[in-house]
C-alpha cells in the first residue's frame, strides 16, 4: 500500500497530477483500506477485480491475498506506473482499457483476463505452473468506445446524478451474453474460490460496473467498495423512497447490500467535495435462485423503471412486443395481487421477481 506522499511521488516523477475529468481520487487513509480488505476475506483461492487500480495502491495488497488480481485502469499513464509497482507479482494482470465497452457492457478484454484468471487458479489447483504475469495489456489503436447512457459515459465522461441516475441505468438492460461466470460451484473438492470486486470505484462507472456483476454473465460473489455516498444510498434504498431504482433492485434482488462505514472527503487525495461510504454486497444464493431468467427480469424491470413517475398501468401502453401486451400485463397484475395504480418505484425487488417469473409462465 501506499502513503499519500508516496503516491504524490510517483505521479510528480510522470510529470502527472490527478485528472479530474476521470474523477481521480487515491484513498490514502492506510487503515481504511485495511478495512475494506479485512472485509473481503480474500484467500488464494479468489479472483479479485479492481476498477481503477490507479498506482497500484491497493492492487499490491490485494495481490498479497488473492490468487490472481485483474486491475483494470483506464488512464495511460497512471497503468504503466502501476505496472512498475507491482514488477514480479505473477499473480497481477493489468488492463489498461475502460472497464466498461461501446454499449456499456463489461469490456471484453476484461472479460477474458477474468476466464483467464479462472483458468490460472485451475491450474494451480491441479499443480500446473502459472503463466507470466504483472504486464498491461495493450490498449486498442482506436482507443477507447465511448459508454452511451447519461449516469456513466465510461470512465473518462461527465456523470449526472438523481433522476438522470436512474433513467440511465435503466438503458444498461441489454440483450445477455450466453457465456457466464460465475458464481462459483462449492462442494466437496472444488478447487476455485470466489469472484470479487474490490475497488475504489470510480463514481462514473459504478453503477453500471455493479448492476453487471450483480445480473451476469460475469457474476461477482460479492463486491466490497468504496463510492460516494449517494451511490450508496442508492444501492440501499427501499421501495418509495428517492433514491430507490435500477441499481437497489439488483442488487437486493441477488443479494444483502450493507453500508460499512461512511467517509469523510479527507480519507482521499485530492478531498473528493461529498462524503463516500464503504458498502459490501454479499450474493445470498436462496434468492438468486428465485430468478428463473435473468434476462426476462432486465426487460421487465426496464420496462416500469424506464418510466418511473407513471402508474404501472400507465407503463404497459409501451411494452415491446416480445414481452407480450398491455392484457397481459393487467392479468399478470391481478394475478399477483399488484395494484396497477402504484408507480414502479413503489415494487419491491421480490415483486419484479415475481413479475419476471410471471411473464415466462404466461402465453401471449
């Protein structure tokens, strides 16, 4: 880990200072990074993900646990300085890419470091040598894809909040990838741990970052993170309240979100001007499983979220063809003893559980 004057240091010597536009903020306060590393539990047998690893900060102490760590830090001159932080740790991969692709789905060369570090953990299990590792991969000659929704434009773009939050992450309910990782199989002889996001996220990608580990195809067991408060917030919110929306469904709807500690502006470098919070999510399997598909429940959850403010009869006058139409809909409505007045805001994630599972068991 390293001090704040260290982490000066390295930048001074790159002739850098902290780029605002990708809203750079080191977490410098030592005994809170031991905090949220305390929290994760990490073991070798875990593959940990770190969005904007920065200087390699807190990647050299998750390196230290986990068995491979997929550091993904978009700027080009802060992800060589990490490189060279963290020379000889096998375990380490850098991505010097936006985490986040064209179309605002998880990057596919991070994708690929992640099935690769699966791979490696395999290997090792079984005895097999570990490939080289510590080296960036290279960026793409075009550089990188603009993120289109409003909440996040990847991580070098400006960052709306409130409503606007909500109405873009809205737009992150795309069509799914069939291949899936995660979350891991456990039993008896089972030689991989857990897929982690442990990270000072970044506050423009990391709604998007969360609601995609949390729904898949790459599927976090748990993510343990620093962001702003209001990100938080969100990530808690109950039904009816301001800040409930997209992100709070998923991931309540996956698993147990929890708010560790809430930190003042001075635990960073440069002071960020709001107040962050250190918050966990936990995957809780029992209700994962309620989810009969995952797509279904994205469609659904877009297609009242998406219009927030109206009734949810009021919504189904623009619901897509492939989800059915507005009878059905009012029948699915009746049948689940949901009252057609409320607003979409007012759903619990259980009832767009239900409501997903509904719709695949009713004949248009």
């Amino acid at each position: 880990m390293q001090t704040k004057h260290q982490i000066q240091e390295l930048l001074s010597s790159a002739g850098v200072s902290p780029n605002r536009r990708l809203g750079q903020h080191f977490l410098v306060d030592l005994n809170l990074m031991r905090l949220l590393l305390d929290a994760a539990q990490i073991s070798r047998a875990d593959v940990v993900l770190e969005v904007g690893c920065g200087t390699g900060s807190l990647t050299q102490a998750l390196a230290e646990q986990a068995g491979t760590v997929v550091a993904v830090e978009i700027d080009r001159t802060l992800a060589p300085i990490a490189e060279s932080q963290l020379a000889g740790r096998e375990n380490v991969q850098i991505v010097n890419e936006d985490i986040l692709s064209g179309k605002g789905m998880l990057n596919p060369a991070v994708v690929e470091a992640l099935e690769q570090a699966r791979e490696e953990i395999r290997r090792s299990s079984t005895g097999i040598p570990r490939s080289g590792r510590g080296q960036a991969l290279p960026v793409s000659p075009t550089g990188v894809s603009p993120v289109e929704n409003d909440d996040v434009q990847g991580q070098d773009g400006p960052a709306t909040h409130g409503q606007d939050a909500h109405a873009t992450a809205n737009r992150l309910l795309t069509h799914f990838p069939s291949r899936r990782i995660g979350p891991v199989q456990r039993g008896p002889g089972a030689s991989l741990g857990r897929l982690l996001l442990v990270s000072n996220l970044p506050y423009d990608v990391a709604s998007p970052v969360m609601i995609h580990l949390a729904r898949g195809p790459v599927v976090a067991d748990a993510m343990f993170v620093t962001v702003q408060k209001e990100v938080a917030e969100r990530m808690t919110a109950r039904p009816g309240g301001r800040d409930y929306g997209t992100l709070s469904i998923f991931l309540q709807a996956t698993g147990d979100v929890e708010i560790l500690r809430v930190l003042k502006p001075s635990v960073f470098w440069p002071p960020p001007s709001v107040d962050s919070a250190l918050v966990r999510f936990v995957r809780n399997e029992p209700k994962s499983r309620q989810i009969e598909d995952m797509e279904t429940l994205s469609d659904v959850v877009g297609l009242f979220m998406r219009h927030r403010r109206k009734m949810l009869r009021a919504c189904l006058k623009s619901v897509p063809p492939h989800l059915g139409d507005p009878d059905l809909w009012m029948g699915i409505l009746e049948r689940l003893a949901i009252d057609p007045t409320l607003r979409p805001g007012d759903l619990s994630p259980a009832q767009y559980v239900d409501l997903a599972n509904a719709r695949r068991h009713s004949t248009p």
